[in-house]
C-alpha cells in the first residue's frame, strides 16, 4: 500500500506540500458538482475556496495523530 501511496504522491504533489494537497483536494471535489451559483462573482468563489482550506487545515490538526477506535 506505502508503495501505491508514495507512486501517487510522487504523480500529483512530488513536494508534499499541504497547499498542493488542498488545492488538488479542493479541485477534484468541485470538478463534477455545480458548487457555485452561476451569477456568483469570482472574488466570492476564492472566499469560499478559503473558508474551506481555513477548515480542512484545522480538521487536520485533529487527525495528525493515530485515533482510536472510539
């Protein structure tokens, strides 16, 4: 599985960076979905792109270490 993981990683982030991770993460979430309203102005579409980055990178400080089962 470590060898799948790290062929993957080396394809779509050789740097492993967070923000590379997020973006492509963030990316391929909305790549299929109408997330925005049509009329919805770009500036506004980066905030939410943001507050949803802010999130992640919090929800990650939650998980860095192994949890249990419960």
């Amino acid at each position: 599985m470590k060898l799948h993981k790290d062929a993957f990683l080396k394809k779509y982030n050789p740097n492993r960076t967070l923000d590379k991770a997020l973006a492509s993460g963030i990316a391929a979430a909305v790549q299929h979905n109408s997330l925005y309203r049509k009329e919805l102005l770009p500036e506004r579409k980066e905030t939410v792109v943001c507050v949803w980055r802010a999130y992640l990178k919090e929800l990650i400080k939650r998980y860095k270490h192994p949890q249990s089962v419960e």
